[in-house]
C-alpha cells in the first residue's frame, strides 16, 4: 500500500492566483471540515492573499513539485495496480 495524506489539499489557480473556484471550494471546506491540511501553490506575488488556515508554497520552486509528488504518482500507480 502506498501511503496517503488523507487529511491534505493541494490547490492551485489559474495563472497562479487565489482565485477563482478554488478560492470558494477551500473556503467551504475550511467552514466544514477545519481540521484539513490545506496547502496552496501561489505566485510569490499573491501570498498575502491566503489566508492565514491554508499552508503558501511559491508554486515556482521546488517545494511546490514535492507536494504534488504524491499526488501524481498514485494517479500513475493506481490504475496499474488495480
């Protein structure tokens, strides 16, 4: 079994933002479920625009490619083992 995060959400926006649908989905589920793991891939410029609940990572560095690691692989693995 691989391991998964279950209590994490990555999101991201077009053109790097936060914005759009995502910012109203995060929101939503912040007021539901608080106790989730948000994390948001933002230009550097836009950080100040998420809120203080959702982790920020630059989505042009390295980090940002680490938190989407998982999440990738198992959409490349699972349909293979199943």
């Amino acid at each position: 079994m691989v391991p998964i995060c279950k209590k994490r959400i990555v999101f991201t926006s077009f053109g790097g933002h936060y914005s759009d649908s995502p910012k109203y989905i995060s929101k939503k589920i912040y007021e539901l479920a608080p106790e989730l793991d948000q994390v948001w891939l933002v230009k550097k410029c836009y950080m100040d625009n998420v809120p203080k609940y959702a982790k920020c990572v630059d989505i042009c560095t390295k980090a940002s490619l680490k938190e989407m690691i998982l999440p990738a692989a198992l959409g490349i693995i699972a349909p293979l083992v199943v």
